[in-house]
C-alpha cells in the first residue's frame, strides 16, 4: 500500500511539473509576441528621435520598456529551466524535457462528492486496513481469555444378553490461566486498536476538510477564468488592436502606446497564470493525498 501511494505522489507531481512547464511556455511565446512589437515601435522611435521628431526622454523610456520586457522573458526562461530540473529528476532521466502541449487549458474536473473520493483514496484506505488489522488483534487476544467448551457425542454399547445400546454426550469447559503478562497484551491490544480507530478517524476528517478546501479554491478559480474567457481576453486583444492602429496613424503618442500594450499583456499573464492555478488545484483534488 505505501508503494502505491509513493506511486500516486509522484504522477501527482510529475502532472503538476507538466503543466507548469506547459504554461511557462506560452507566457514565454506571449513575451515573444511582444517583443516584436516593442522591437518595431522601439525602432519607430529611435528613427523620429534622428529625424528629431522625438526627444531624448521619449527615446529613454522606450528603450527601458524593451530592456524590461527582455528582462521579464529571462526571468521566465529561468524559471522554466528549473522546473525542467525538477521533472527530469522526478523522470529520472538525463536530458531536459521539452513540453510541447499546445495550449494549457483548463483540466477537465467533475466530481460526485467527497463520499466517492474518500472510498477510492488510498491513504484513506490504508487506515482502514490497519483499523480492521488492529481490532482483529484484539478479537483474537480476548479469544485467548474466553473459556473453551467441548461437546462429544458417545454411543454406550452393553455387554450382556439382551443389553441395551444407548446415545450420550458429554460436555467439558476449560479455563485459561491467565498470567499478568496475558492481561498486559491483551489491554495493549485495546488501546491499539482504541488509537488507530481514532487515527483513521482523524485522518478521514483531515482528507474532508482539504477536500472541501481545495473544491472551494477550484470555484473560485473557474471563476475568475470565466470571466477572462468571456471579457476580459476579448478587451485585452481589443485593446492591442486599437493601439497599434492608433499608434501607427499618429493618433497617440509611444507612452500612450506601451501604456495600452502594457495592460493588454497584464491581462493576458493574469490569465495564464490563473489556468495554471487551476490545473494545479484540479490535479491535487484529482490525486488527493495527505502528506
């Protein structure tokens, strides 16, 4: 039993690593996208700022904007690698891995209740095998302190000339002799089996309330992806849409510009970030276990 729940723990965490490493890609692949944007603007400026259309300030800022995207994508890039490390050591294998699912979306999750998780997790069944290994103990220590009673069954045959046969029982009890040390173990295996009852008790309580945790904390996520899925992503690709166009013709400035660019991106990442709070949630309801 420890061997599969070692087991379960480590497809639990090797799921999680996965989808890590998966979302980490597209907020790097997001970062690639803007960076050619801010490349093209960037360039925009530095030719004004030689023609003189664009001061020295103007020219600043935007150089510092793409000195700062440059430097959030490293900071990805980093993160991602050590996640790899950490899959390739839970893999145990030799060679980074490199996720190539294509958009990490939501986990599919439904559940029938905290009932039908408990019945099927090992951890909980676990302390229930050892419940019922316990309370066999005990039974089998208290049989020693019961009396034992014999029935046998006789058939008398007479002897002599026209002697009668006749049918009989016989019924004997023998006391156990108990020492100190029987009674010792016996009340040893009571109390084990008192404390186990009242660990699988405990136990089955404990997977209820992080169950009940971890449900309430999936909703609320649902939630918040929701409304990015039905809102908020739409406006952030609106908001680029218009920008550029915007920015382009000459109607605003490069502030305006990276101003507008910056809160779609916001957007965007709080998006990407929020799937993989999710994913990592379904997938701990999913392989529910106690460490």
């Amino acid at each position: 039993m420890s061997y599969e729940i070692e087991k379960e723990r480590i497809t639990r965490d090797v799921s999680k690593l996965y989808y890590q490493l998966a979302n980490l890609r597209q907020k790097i692949e997001l970062f690639d996208e803007l960076d050619i944007l801010f490349g093209i603007a960037f360039k925009s400026v530095e030719r004004r700022h030689e023609l003189g259309s664009a001061d020295q300030l103007e020219l600043l800022n935007a150089r510092s904007h793409f000195v700062s995207l440059q430097q959030e994508r490293g900071n990805l890039v980093t993160d991602r690698r050590a996640v790899q490390l950490r899959y390739t050591q839970l893999l145990q294998i030799d060679s980074l891995v490199e996720i190539t699912l294509p958009n990490p979306e939501k986990i599919g999750y439904s559940s029938n209740g905290f009932v039908e998780v408990a019945s099927k997790n090992l951890g909980n069944f676990r302390q229930e095998q050892l419940l019922m290994s316990t309370k066999m103990e005990e039974q089998l220590e208290k049989k020693k302190r019961l009396p034992d009673i014999n029935l046998e069954y006789f058939l008398g045959v007479g002897t002599k000339e026209n002697a009668q046969n006749f049918a009989g029982y016989q019924v004997g009890i023998s006391l156990p002799l108990l020492s100190g040390a029987q009674r010792r173990r016996s009340q040893a295996k009571s109390v084990a089996s008192s404390i186990q009852n009242m660990l699988a008790e405990n136990y089955e309580l404990l997977l209820s309330s992080v169950y009940e945790q971890l449900s309430l904390e999936v909703r609320n996520s649902s939630s918040k992806l929701s409304f990015y899925e039905e809102e908020a992503l739409d406006m952030a690709d609106e908001l680029l849409n218009v920008a550029q166009r915007k920015y382009v013709t000459g109607e605003s400035g490069f502030s305006v510009f990276i101003q507008s660019v910056e809160n779609a991106q916001k957007i965007k990442l709080d998006y990407l970030s929020e799937v993989n709070t999710y994913n990592q949630l379904v997938i701990d309801l999913t392989y529910l276990i106690i460490d």
